[in-house]
C-alpha cells in the first residue's frame, strides 16, 4: 500500500443529459467538470457500497457525454469513452484498476454532446478467418455533424465518415446491430423536430439514410433502440413537447409484404396515426424489408423529457428475455416507469418516482442497472437519484449513493471538536456536511450527511465556529451564521458512531430548534421548533398527496439509519440561520474563527485600503469589535494561530499583516488586536498574489505561498524576540494555491506541509531548518489522484487517527496500523471535488 491513499471523493455530474452510463459491469461512469468519475453504486445483491472508485482526466474542457464500451461478455467491460467541450473524444481503457486514455479522436470543430458506440460481430470471411470484433463510435456535436468512428480488433479508432446537417443539430444518438446480420441502424434525433434513421452500408460501407420519421412538434431529445423477443426492433423517442413516441420496426417478406411472425397491429388514434412505411436495404445480395410504425404515444410528463431508456435484457432459465419497459426522465422532476399491458397491450404509467419540493430545475438523464432491478436518474444539482426495486413489498427504495458539489468548491474545514466531519463550501451555492458513515459489519465510508445551507448567491468561505455553529460568506456584503438543529444532532450521532444523550448534554447542543426551512421567496434559513410545521416520521418515505401540498419546503424531522437521499438532503437537513452580520462594503471573500470560537473575522473583495480591512466580531453578542487595517487590496486569507495569540491575513496586494492579541496587563480601552509587523518592502519576497497562508502547530512558524510559486516560511514572534523573519523559501514548478502544516512533526523533529498547486497537483514536503537540506519531497500527488484544476484549500484534520475509526476498530482497507499512524489531509478545487486522504505517516518517512 502507497503512503497516501484516497478515502473519499465527492464531486458531483455535470448538468447535460448524456453525462452518465451504467455498464454491464455494474459500474458507473460519469462526468465531473473535465474529469471522467468511475462509481461503484450501492448494490445490496452484490454486497457493494456507494462510493467513487477515482477519477481521470486528460480533457481541456467540461465532459459532456460518456459511454462504456460493451463487450462480448455481459459485465466485463473494461474501455469507455467520452466527449467533451474541448472539441475531443478520448477512449479510456482499464489496466490493473487503473483507467488511462488509450486514444484522443479529433475532429469535430465544436463541443462534442452525444454519443454511442456499439461492437459488432464480424464474419470469418471479413476478417480473414479470425475471429474479430467491429467497435464503432458514432458522435453528434454543435458544429452540426455526426461522425462515425471504427476499429477492427486492436487497430486504432480511424474516422470513416462525416454527415452534415447544415444548421441543424443532432441531439441523442442510438445504434443497434440490426438482428440476425451484421449490419448496423442508427436513429439520429434533431432539432427539426424529427428522428432520421440509417443503415450502414455493407462490407463498411458508409451509413445510408432510410427514412425519417416526423411527429414530434419540438425539438427530439432522446432515443434509444432495442429488440423485443419478437425480432421487432423498437425505438423510443423524446421530445420538448412532453411526448414520447414508440416505433416498431417490423420484418416483412420481401416478396409478399407479409409480416414475419405477424403481430395483429393496435389501431391508433387519428390525430397520432402514422400510416405505415417501409424501408428497404440489401444484405448479402438479399433484401431485408422492415414495415415501420408508430406504436404508441405515451403522455405524462409535464416538462421537456431529456432522456429515454429501454430496461436491458434479463437472463431466464438460460436464455436473454427483453421485457418491454421503458425508462423516461423530465425536468418536471420525475422518472416515470412505462410498460404495456399484458391483455390489450396498451401501454400505461408503472410506477413514477422523482424529487419533491427543493429549488431544482429537474432531471436531466436517466438509465436502468445491468440487472434492471434498479433505476437512477442525475439532474440540476449533480446528484443521483437512486432507487431499487424491493420484491418483498413490491415497492422501489431509495437508495445510498454518493453526492458533490457541481461547482468550484471554494473553501473547507473540519469540525474543531475532534475533526469528526467535514464542511465545504462553493459556487454551487451550497454548504455540504460530509462525515462517516459507521455502522456495523460495513467498511466505514464517507457521504455527505447535511446541507445546512442552500443560498443565492455564490458562496466564498465558511469558518466553524465550534461544532454545531458556523459562518458562510458569498457574493453579498452579509457574514451569515448558523446553528445546526436538534434533528442533525441526532441523525449525526446514528450515522457517526457517538452517544447522543452525550452530544445533547454539550453546552454547544443544547436549546437547539428541531430543523429549518426557507420561506418563499426568502433566502433565511428560518428555525422550526418541535409542533410547529414538523411531521415527524421514523423512514424517508414521503406521503403521497396533491403536488400543492409542497408547494413550498415543508421540513421533516426523521431518524435517519442510512446517509440521507437527495431529496432529504434538499428538504430536511438546513441549519437554522441565527445571525446576519453587516460591515463590509464588498462582497465577502475570507472567514476565521479563533481556536476560542469567540472570535470571528471576516474581509471582502476590495480595490482600495479603506474596504481592504479585517472585521473582528464578538461571536457572543455579534456586534463588531474592531477593524484590523494595513491592506490595499482584497485579503485572500485569514489564519489564527492555535493558541488564538496571533492572527494573520494574505493578500491581492503581495503583502501579510500579522496582528498580536491583548494582553491581561494591557488596558482593555486598547484594541483587542494591533498589528505587530507585515511584509514591508524590504521584505517583499512575493512577487504575485498571495493566496494562502497556515501556522505550524507549534506556532513558533507561519507559512505564505503565492502566485509568484513560491512557498516561503517565517518565524514568528515569541516571548524573546517580536523580529519576524524569513526562514527558508521553496520554489515550485507552478503557481501555489493552497498550504497546511500537519498538526503533528514526523520521526525526525520536521514538519509536514501539503502544498496545493494551479494546475491541480498536490505536494507532501517535510521541512526542518537544522537539516542539511531542509526541504524533503515525500510524495506527488498527481490529477488523477489529486485534482486537474486549481486547489482551492488544504486541511490537516486536526488530530491523529482516521475519522470514524473509534477505539480499537480498525477500517479494513487501512492495515492493521494503529491509528497513532495515521494522518488525514482533506483538499477541494475548483474542478467541483472534495477529497480525503489517508498518510499513513510509517510509511510516508521511510
């Protein structure tokens, strides 16, 4: 096992309807910012738990569509692809657990935004007497061409053919291997409100337009092809007008036009009924002649409809079955379930599962489990929908799956209290809580538990001011402050292993509300008290009513025995907003608290001195304490030192201030902080922003990184002498973005510092000012591990041992180490993530 290893990853889909797919091999694949996430989803029948496996990148821009490539044995599939806004698509194939690009196809002009691909079996006369498979990838893009991409074998991807649609644009893609040959058909849906169809040509030749089927009166969204156990083909088509149309494709003899294995054909409703067409192609010198018809519209959405899905085969008593069932997703917010009756064969709503209440914009994608046994949908928040059908009840559970942020995550911190969870904020305008899950005869993992803040504005930086109290800054010139309710307090002692009468005997947990809501229109978390607009319940199951009924957020206090869903999260897990803070003319960019929790300070965006100031408030009466002055410019961070004696603030203008607390023998008419020294122009190391800043544990350092790629450290003041001086300097390859000091030194007396880089990477360096070379590089933490865009914040978790391992137990992926060994570093970015990493400090020092 490597010294660092990764314990948690949380990052959420990006919002386009194609951006997820489940494979035969029961992982998902999916698109985060520009990297490509591998999940495990929960699984019950195979023993499997929710968590991301890792993520990969090599793309330049956000990933739009992902795919696996199947292969010929059911659930073995270890290559995907995957299109993106940077014009490219990047084959992706699986070596020892690893996934690395293999290939980078280009040639679009413009963003990719769907995709599909499909192996075809070829003729041992085709290949030469081998046996060999025919992959080929057919991609749609704004530049309003679809192209078409094949391999044989182990060859590279080569581009076959181009189509044009002029100023049109090809939204979804389907293929299929039309049954009984080799040949493919492929169903294009476009923004001229029809679906066109086509079938390759043979012996590779290029795909021939067929037919094209109109009906729809807005723009189509989705297809998708399957096979009944007929031989029929069917598509299922989505559009903008909240319809879904179903075709048949039926075979007929090609010498007298009757239907081979003849089904009686439904009559359809006038105002619906297209007349049947045909379509005919040659294979093998002979040819195939297929009746097409519209079998049905299905109506029962109430919104655009972005995806499509037929349940894939199932496997009964030794042969592949295809039960007619399709899958639809809408930005109403509901996945419905569509099925035919087994009689009249008209086809009906099965089930119908979805968000209620929240401030989303509705579902975006939509797929089936391998087995079919379980549906999950992702949508405006990054999330996923995930729920599984129970054959005992004959009903669809929720389901644990894992959640993130879909924008730059901006700031983190642990709970100060024993660093027991963590707290992140971020453009997405939202706080996420995420903590361990520990709970018997499970490995312990983490999932986000709470959302205690779902805002308006974006959010820049957050500071706990102790364990069940913080402070958010966003976009608006207001400090807010919330308290985590009573149903929070409870649901995090069951999900986290601690006693709650406990936890409730806290001075911090006592006098709490029960939980929160947002009122219309509002953007104040508002307290809710135990009897007041509670319904208290023992499950997350919602009651079934009128839609009026949530019109608006209606808390519900439940017990929770599993990590929350998305809905839950949206709806039952804000904290209750107990303060605004008023003072700054800008909107707010830095947050601390003192090791206290008494004192909270705060700075804004600014472009002159007079807004530039640090705002100190009494987080006892919140009124506002004093003002610390001396920056130009925006201050990018703000640090206590651990015993709250010094406070230190970074800056735009390439400058630190480092300000010293009261003393007892000081007159209390004396500020409670005065500046005691800054980077004066003598000692202007820093040449570009300075963007971080830490103390070491100890205090007896502080350290600054900067644009400029440099990691400078300092010694601060102490009982014999107040001279600040620099102490060493690192230069680094790339911009700095981000530091901390482990709150522990190593075996040989140094200390550790995590260094956060532009371009993504994260650094381990021990650092020791009596050694020969004081600087010691210990691991590089690389994209695929790390992040591939800029790490916002590093945070040591502030104690030794691993969160959720208590006592003696010990996780079992982590050795049988104690947990004096180990050491967690959690780190956000840009690129939407939030990470946990395991040190395991023995091995990091050898």
């Amino acid at each position: 096992m490597a010294a660092v290893n990764t314990c948690y990853i949380s990052c959420g889909c990006n919002r386009t309807p194609h951006c997820a797919d489940w494979g035969k091999n029961n992982l998902i694949c999916y698109g985060s910012s520009r990297s490509v996430v591998i999940y495990q989803p929960e699984t019950k029948k195979d023993g499997k738990e929710a968590h991301i496996v890792c993520t990969v990148n090599e793309h330049k821009g956000n990933v739009n569509c992902v795919k696996w490539i199947p292969d010929v044995d059911l659930g073995t599939e270890t290559e995907l692809v995957s299109g993106s806004v940077d014009k490219t698509i990047i084959v992706w194939k699986r070596d020892m657990q690893q996934y690395t690009a293999s290939q980078v196809l280009t040639g679009h002009s413009a963003p990719v935004t769907a995709i599909d691909v499909i192996n075809v079996p070829l003729s041992e006369k085709q290949c030469e007497g081998k046996q060999l498979l025919k992959t080929v990838i057919v991609s749609a893009s704004v530049d309003s061409t679809v192209k078409i991409w094949t391999r044989t074998g182990e060859q590279d991807f080569v581009l076959n053919q181009t189509m044009s649609y002029g100023s049109g644009f090809v939204l979804d893609i389907s293929l299929i291997v039309i049954p009984n040959t080799n040949r493919l058909m492929l169903a294009c849906a476009c923004d001229d409100q029809k679906v066109y169809i086509y079938v390759d040509g043979q012996n590779n030749g290029d795909f021939q337009s067929v037919i094209t089927l109109p009906g729809h009166e807005d723009w189509v969204r989705a297809v998708d092809f399957t096979v009944d156990d007929s031989g029929d083909l069917l598509l299922a088509s989505a559009a903008q007008d909240y319809l879904i149309r179903v075709w048949r494709f039926s075979l007929r003899d090609r010498d007298t036009g009757i239907r081979i294995e003849s089904i009686v054909d439904l009559p359809l409703d006038k105002d619906i009924q297209m007349r049947e067409n045909t379509l005919t192609f040659v294979n093998q010198e002979s040819p195939i002649v297929y009746a097409v018809s519209l079998e049905t519209v299905l109506s029962g959405h109430e919104n655009w409809i972005y995806s499509v899905k037929w349940k894939p085969k199932t496997l009964i008593d030794g042969n592949y079955h295809q039960e007619m069932c399709l899958l639809s997703v809408s930005m109403d917010k509901t996945m419905i379930l569509w099925t035919p009756e087994s009689e009249a064969g008209v086809w009906t709503e099965k089930i119908r599962v979805g968000e209620v209440g929240g401030n989303t914009l509705g579902l975006y994608g939509g797929m089936f489990s391998c087995h079919g046994d379980a549906i999950l949908a992702h949508g405006y928040q990054g999330a996923f929908h995930h729920w599984s059908y129970n054959k005992e009840v004959d009903l669809w559970d929720h389901t644990v799956t894992s959640s993130g942020h879909f924008d730059s995550v901006e700031d983190i911190e642990w709970d100060k209290k024993g660093g027991n969870f963590l707290i992140s904020c971020s453009l997405d305008e939202t706080v996420r809580l995420h903590a361990p899950w520990v709970t018997k005869g499970r490995k312990v993992l983490w999932y986000e538990i709470a959302r205690p803040q779902i805002h308006g504005y974006s959010i820049q930086c957050l500071a706990m001011i102790n364990r069940y109290q913080y402070a958010s800054g966003a976009d608006e010139k207001v400090v807010r402050v919330f308290d985590a309710p009573d149903n929070f307090v409870e649901n995090f002692c069951n999900l986290c292993g601690f006693d709650l009468k406990t936890e409730q005997q806290s001075e911090e947990a006592k006098n709490r509300p029960v939980g929160a809501s947002v009122p219309a229109l509002g953007l104040s978390n508002k307290a809710i008290f135990s009897g007041e607009n509670t319904d208290l319940t023992s499950d997350l199951e919602i009651k079934p009513g009128d839609n009026e009924q949530y019109s608006d957020n209606v808390f519900t206090s439940v017990s929770l025995k599993v990590p929350p869903s998305e809905e839950h999260l949206l709806q039952n897990t804000l904290w209750p907003e107990v303060q605004k803070l008023y003072g700054h003319g800008y909107e707010v960019f830095a947050l601390a608290c003192d090791p206290s929790g008494k004192i909270l300070a705060s700075s804004c965006k600014a472009s002159k001195s007079e807004f530039a100031a640090v705002i100190l408030w009494d987080t006892v009466t919140w009124q506002q304490i004093h003002s610390l002055e001396g920056h130009n410019l925006t201050v990018t961070q703000i640090m206590f030192s651990h015993s709250g004696e010094f406070l230190l603030s970074v800056s735009r203008d390439r400058n630190w201030f480092m300000y010293k607390r009261r003393g007892a023998s000081q007159p209390e008419t004396d500020p409670i902080y005065s500046c005691i020294g800054s980077g004066n122009k003598k000692s202007f190391i820093h040449a570009r922003i300075i963007w971080s800043c830490c103390w070491s544990f100890d205090d007896k350092y502080f350290c600054t990184v900067s644009r400029d790629k440099k990691v400078v450290i300092w010694r601060s003041p102490n009982e014999t002498t107040t001279d600040i001086d620099i102490i060493d300097k690192l230069d680094i390859t790339d911009s700095v973005t981000a530091v901390d000091i482990a709150p522990i030194v190593l075996h040989d007396e140094s200390y550790l510092l995590a260094v956060g880089l532009d371009n993504g990477q994260i650094l381990l360096y021990s650092w020791l000012a009596t050694r020969e070379s004081p600087w010691k590089q210990h691991c590089v933490l690389k994209n695929n591990i790390a992040h591939h865009s800029t790490v916002k914040r590093l945070r040591f978790r502030p104690c030794l041992g691993l969160a959720g391992i208590h006592g003696n137990q010990v996780n079992s992926s982590d050795s049988e180490g104690d947990q004096t060994d180990w050491l967690q570093l959690a780190s956000c970015s840009s690129d939407h993530s939030v990470k946990i990493f395991n040190i395991q400090l023995s091995k990091l020092t050898t």
